[in-house]
C-alpha cells in the first residue's frame, strides 16, 4: 500500500499525500549524502568500535540516550547536515522558499525498548496532526540502515479518512512547549495525543520495508504506529516535516476528521535558507 514515487510534479506529489498516499523514494543521492552525515555524526559520538545498531547492549540506557539526546541537539544545528537536507527537499521538488520545515530529528527504536514504561507515548497509535501540526504537512522519514516490516512502523491506511476516539482535545501546543517539549528526556507528565485502542482493535496495522537512504513520504494526518521492535538491533531514522505555505493559507490539506489539538505548531517551523 505504499506507492513509489514515480515522476509526478511537486503539486501532484502533495495532492496525493493529502488524499492519503504512502509514497517511497529510493534512495537518492541527496539522501545517502544526509544518511552519511549523520552516520558520520553518529560515528562522532560513539568511538567504539559496537556498531551502531548493537550500542544498547554494550552501554547503559541512561547514558546511550544521554549521548543520543546530546547528538540530536548538535544536529539541529549542523551547517552541513542542513545543507543535506535542503538538498534532499528540492531533489524532491520542495522548493526550500515555499515551505517551513521543522527540524531534523534522530531516532532510536531499541530492542524491547516498549518493555520500558517510560517509553510508552513513542508506542502508541497517533495522527501527528493532534500535535497541533497543520493538517497540509507533509512527513519524511529516512531509515539509517535497511529496516523490515519487524522494526519499523504500521499505517492504518483504512482509517484515513475515519474519525477514531482519541484526546487531542486535551492537547494544546503553548502548553506543551512550555512544559515538555519535542524529545524531551524530562518525565514530565503531559498530555500524549494517542487513539483509544478499541477504536482500532479491529484493524491491522501494515507495516512495511525499506533499505536505507529510502525517502517514506506520507501525510502527518495518517493513523500511524511504532512498531514494537523486538530484532535484536536498534533501529536508527531521521525525520522532519515540510509544510508548503500556500497550502496552509489556502486550507489545502489532508481532511481533518478527528483532531480537536489546540494551537498550532507551525510558528516553529523555519525556512533552512533563513
């Protein structure tokens, strides 16, 4: 259910994520250049000769996100890993002066990392539009290495279009800045949009493969859920999210069937070439 990306124009492109397609790129050569840079970074941090994918088991968990946090705050601010980024966008027709982006992030899914209490709300089943992100935003997610449908992620595809039960009612975008804020490590108690999981029981979720330097693009308006990864490796991604301004003025977007979120998160979004 996931379509590869084949020659549409940008228009086309975002018209099919807001009626609800999953599009693939392969790799490009603008994003193996991204997944270097981060791997470089990566290799940076972590000197020891563990690969990448099997840190968890040779460094405590408190300290492996410690030093993940600590290299995901130095990404946000890395010429060369904007540069990359940039490059990858208008590979794919996103014109860098026509949309607001929202910051790289770096992942890391551990083995039997749902195991951990703490970790549940990156588990759970959610539409990143109840973060009070516009409903016209588009989702890129870049796999560090190849994944299989055991550790990356599911879409609900049927429930596009279907309102689900679910608390974003409860969220509001001022409030979470102030309190928690995107990747915090605090533990702080806040407000995680989720769906109540009997309005999805009867459901499957379609989890799906790709190798790395693949480009998945998809709606932030997509039911879409973590899978529980139990590979025996940690898996290693980057995200960020585009939003194409006109767009947002005009009202084009994905239909908005169940998020009630309060404000908007789009004030934070910068334009890279700024």
């Amino acid at each position: 259910m996931i379509e590869v990306s084949n020659g549409q124009t940008n228009a086309e492109l975002r018209a099919g994520i807001y009626a609800g397609k999953v599009f693939r790129v392969p790799a490009t050569p603008a994003s193996k250049l991204l997944v270097a840079s981060v791997l470089g970074s990566l290799d940076g941090e972590f000197t020891s000769e563990t690969p990448h994918r099997k840190l968890q088991f040779t460094i405590p968990g408190d300290e492996l996100f410690k030093r993940i946090g600590k290299l995901r705050a130095s990404l946000l601010t890395d010429a060369a890993i904007q540069e990359r980024l940039i490059a990858v966008l208008e590979e794919q027709g996103f014109a860098v002066a026509e949309n607001a982006v929202d910051p790289l992030r770096l992942r890391a899914v551990t083995h039997l990392g749902h195991e951990n209490p703490l970790a549940a709300p990156a588990y759970t089943a959610h539409r990143d539009t109840w973060y009070a992100n516009p409903q016209a935003q588009v989702n890129w997610w870049i796999p560090l290495h190849d994944v299989t449908e055991a550790d990356s992620f599911a879409f609900y595809h049927s429930l596009f279009d279907k309102a689900v039960v679910n608390n974003s009612a409860d969220f509001d975008y001022e409030e979470w800045i102030k309190t928690v804020g995107w990747q915090s490590t605090s533990g702080k108690k806040a407000v995680y949009p989720t769906a109540d999981q009997s309005s999805y029981d009867a459901v499957e979720g379609v989890p799906f493969a790709c190798n790395a330097g693949d480009i998945i693009l998809f709606s932030a308006a997509h039911l879409h859920q973590t899978t529980k990864n139990s590979s025996g490796l940690t898996r290693f991604s980057i995200d960020f999210r585009t939003v194409n301004i006109a767009d947002a003025t005009e009202g084009k977007g994905a239909i908005n069937v169940d998020n009630a979120s309060r404000g908007s998160a789009l004030k934070d979004y910068v334009n890279p070439k700024q």
